[in-house]
C-alpha cells in the first residue's frame, strides 16, 4: 500500500461481485456482449482498492480496455469474444510498473563496469563515457533488449532515465517491443564532459522541448511511448534548468523525473553552494509537486522527508543499485519515514551496471526484507504493501493510475499471467507471499499490453529474440571497440566471452 492509500490488506480466496462497463456491442441472437479477448479460470489478483483476489475468475477485453472482471461462473455466457485465453493454472496480476529504468544506455553494456568502483568512478569513469559512445542503432537495440528483459519478467511499463542521444530510434523500438513507457532525454547543463553531452541551459531547455513537442501525450505508437521530462539530476542542472523543466512539464501536463541523494555528495554539494539541502533547495524553487518522481532519496534529512511527503511527491527506491553501489541504504534510508509522511514510494531498478537486472519482482524481494532488517521489525513492509508499490505506486508515479496499476474495468488491459506449474508456486496458500517472496519474473508465461498478447510461453513475439541477442552481442563489443575498453573479468578467461 502506497502513502495515499488508505485501505489495506491482500485478501486471499474468492469475493462475489462482478463489475462491468456499459454500452457494449451484442451478438444479435444471444444477446451476449462482443468483446475481443477473454481471459478465463485464472487465479486473478486484482490489486483493486479492496484488494480483491478472485478464484477461477474472467477477465474480458475489448478495444485494450478490461471491461469485466468477476468470478468466471458470474459471467458464463455473457461474452462473446474472438479469442480465448485459458488462464486455468495461471495467477493473473496487473503489469508491474518499473519506477526507474536506464533502457537505451545499460541493457547494451550489463555488467561491464567493475562491481567494486566507487560512486564516483562508477558514473564518471564508467557509465557517462559508454552512454556517450552510444550510436543510433545501439540505443535502439538496447531499448529493446531493456523492453524484452522488463515484458519476460511481468513489466508491462516503465518510466526511463533518458535517453542519451536517439530519442526517435528509443521510441521505435520500444513501440515495436510493445511496452508502454514514458521517455525522454538525458538533460543537464553543468558538467563539461563528456564533450558530446555538453549542453547549455538554453540547448537542455530545448531538447526537453523538443522531446515533449515531438513525442508527448499521445503522440507516439498509439500513445504507449511518451516522452516526460527527465532531468539527470544529482547537481548536474542549473536552478534555471530546474525552473524550466517545471515549466515544461507543467505546460505539457507530463511528469518531473530526477536523480537526487543516492549518496551524500549531493547534499554536500547543494549545502555548498545554495546552503540548502537538495529537497528543500528544489522546493524553494518550485520544483516539488504530486508528478514529480525523485529517483533513490537514500540520505535525506528529517525536513526533506518532511517536504516529500507533504508535497505528494513519488520516491523510486532502488534496492538492488543501492547494495551493488553502497549507498547505506539499510544503515541511513528513510523508506519506512517517507510512506508514513504521505509520500509515494515506489521501485526501480535503474541500470544495467548498477543494478544489473531489470527483474522487478526481485527488487520488490529486497524492499520487503531489507527494511524489516533495518528496522528490526517484521511488520514494516509487508509483503500485500510491497506488491502494491510495484504496481499501484508505479503507475501513480507515472500519472497513469487511472490506465495501469490494477485490474479493474476501464482500465488498460496490462495482464501477467504466471505459471503455477513450477514449485515456488506449490502450494499456494497466501498469493502475496507468493508473489514478493517466493516467486520472481521466471514464472511469468504470458504478458498483454492493451489486451494484446506481446509474451507467450515466456518468450517475446513482438520481436525476434534470437536476432535481438546476436544484433546486441555485436553491438556491445562495438560500443567498448569505440572506447578502446574490455570488461575486467576477475578470472582468468581463455577466448572471448
Ligand atoms: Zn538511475
């Protein structure tokens, strides 16, 4: 459950009740609704506000919409429909959100930065001169390979970090993929290298604007790949760019996205020069509001805490980057504190060498038990709350709980179907343990988006998964030709790898 949120609780075992929308198309001599696609038997997890779990349940789509939900005895003959999927040994979940994720810039060189570097070498040794050698073709395969990892393990849509150059070939192939997405530029005007990210304010502005003109709220692939506006954030953005990304995003009514405080060089930095720390810096300026996404928030004060909470803003945890870099997330994050000042917490997975994988069901593992550890006390983040964040937390972050987040009529028909047949799934007593402790993405059999089927038996069938893993193979050993680098293995190896 997400701070906004006041009703509680997962529910296991089958509620009555079916709900359904209005004005439909009827066959003519049953009288039965047409609709495009029924999804039958399954175990459906709605993550609705009563949290209702409904055994052998139906869920009918029409036009990518769900349009009923029930127990599937309840809705026996009403439909008509031009497909049939059988979910009978299936548990159905809504798609999970993924809060924080670099798709153009990492999938393509995973794990090539040396997992004992400091933050400093990380970012500015690593990962900002390999997002520079990035070619079109490159962030294109990435994306894709981004979108096939987050689509195979249950993410249905994922907001981005920035794309570092090719904004239209990211948006392409994330429309081929069949995600939904929200993207955008990789923005700031502060540092000088690497000499191709050099921006001005005036030329950050106008690539924001560019981006939100060209690709905005449903101006792309039916409106699934929209640009938001992102900033890189940290200390890497003037107070004039900070201003007018406000402005922006306010005259575009899309979302605010940024890095800020993984670690403390952030808030030492802000102190230096404004005085302030960086949260309260940001508000000063106007920058905080209920669409604004502030990815990690691991060291904040009590008043930053306060400030997120109070203006409604969302926090995209990311667990797995904050153990893989040593933030101290378990010694000095504030989670718990955040949720119980209103502010939304949700998960990310950030990058492909920060975190490595793009799994959110492993992430949403780590959010369950670090802070039970942390605080030494079990009931902090129960696991009902913590599937919450991955999918209701994330689409309200995004702005899209009214299209994602649950499975609910009128909302998009963004369906996980896992397979029980395996043993983490056996036996099933509590569907939410299941989900955030037991099971993760490798269970995951099929996955629609708009009610329309992108996985089947856990394979991609928007795109050729052989030729995107040979394409990226290739690309990748370009993209380290470029910088005249090799991955530092820490074993002795014969041959590439
Ligand atoms: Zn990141």
């Amino acid at each position: 459950m997400t701070g906004r949120e006041s009703d509680g609780g997962s529910r296991s075992g089958p509620e009555p009740g079916v709900t359904r929308d209005s004005g439909p198309a009827r066959d003519p001599s049953t009288g039965a609704e047409r609709v495009d696609l029924v999804v039958e038997g399954g175990l459906v997890v709605t993550m609705d506000a009563a949290r209702r779990v409904l055994a052998d349940a139906t869920v009918a789509v029409r036009d990518g919409m769900v349009v009923a939900v029930g127990p599937s005895a309840d809705l026996a003959g009403q439909f008509v429909a031009t497909a049939r999927l059988d979910a009978r040994r299936r548990v159905v979940v809504p798609g999970l959100v993924n809060a924080h994720l670099h798709v153009s810039t990492e999938p393509i060189t995973r794990g090539v930065v040396p997992d004992d570097t400091s933050f400093e070498e990380n970012v500015f040794g690593w990962l900002s001169p390999l997002a520079a050698a990035l070619g079109e073709e490159d962030e294109r395969l990435s994306a894709q390979l981004g979108a096939a990892e987050c689509l195979r393990s249950g993410t249905t849509c994922f907001l981005d970090a920035g794309t570092g150059w090719h904004l239209d070939a990211v948006v392409d192939g994330l429309g081929e993929a069949g995600i939904r997405a929200q993207v955008g530029r990789r923005t700031w005007d502060r540092p000088a290298t690497p000499e191709k990210f050099r921006q001005t304010t005036s030329q950050a502005v106008a690539n924001l604007t560019d981006a939100l003109d060209r690709h905005g709220a449903g101006a792309a692939t039916d409106g699934r790949v929209r640009a938001t506006a992102i900033l890189v954030g940290h200390t890497t953005c003037t107070d004039d760019l900070w201003r007018a990304a406000r402005s922006l995003a306010d005259e575009h009514r899309v979302g605010l996205s940024f890095h800020m405080s993984p670690a403390p060089g952030d808030a030492r930095q802000f102190l230096a020069e404004t005085g302030e720390r960086p949260v309260v810096h940001l508000d000063r300026l106007g920058v905080l509001g209920d669409d604004v996404v502030l990815v990690h928030g691991v060291h904040l004060d009590d008043e930053e805490v306060r400030l997120l909470g109070e203006r409604g803003c969302s926090v995209a945890h990311c667990p797995t980057t904050a153990l893989k870099v040593a933030y101290g997330v378990s010694q000095v994050g504030r989670m718990p504190e955040l949720v119980a000042a209103g502010a939304n917490l949700c998960i990310g997975t950030d990058g492909a060498n920060a975190a490595n994988a793009a799994d959110l069901y492993r992430a949403a593992y780590l959010v369950a038990g670090l802070w039970k550890d942390a605080r030494r006390d079990p009931s902090v983040f129960p696991a009902a709350e913590v599937f919450a964040m991955a999918t209701r937390g994330g689409a309200r972050a995004l702005g899209l709980d009214h299209e994602i987040g649950s499975i609910e009529v009128g909302k998009r028909a963004d369906l996980v179907l896992h397979d029980r047949d395996r043993p983490e799934w056996t036996p099933l007593h509590d569907v939410a343990n299941q989900l955030v402790y037991s099971a993760d993405g490798r269970s995951v059999h099929t996955v629609l988006v708009d009610g329309r089927i992108v996985v089947d038996a856990g394979r991609l069938v928007t795109v050729d998964e052989e030729r995107l893993y040979a394409a990226a193979e290739v690309a990748a050993r370009r993209v380290l030709g470029r910088l005249g680098r090799r991955p530092v293995g820490r074993w002795p190896e014969r041959g590439a790898p």
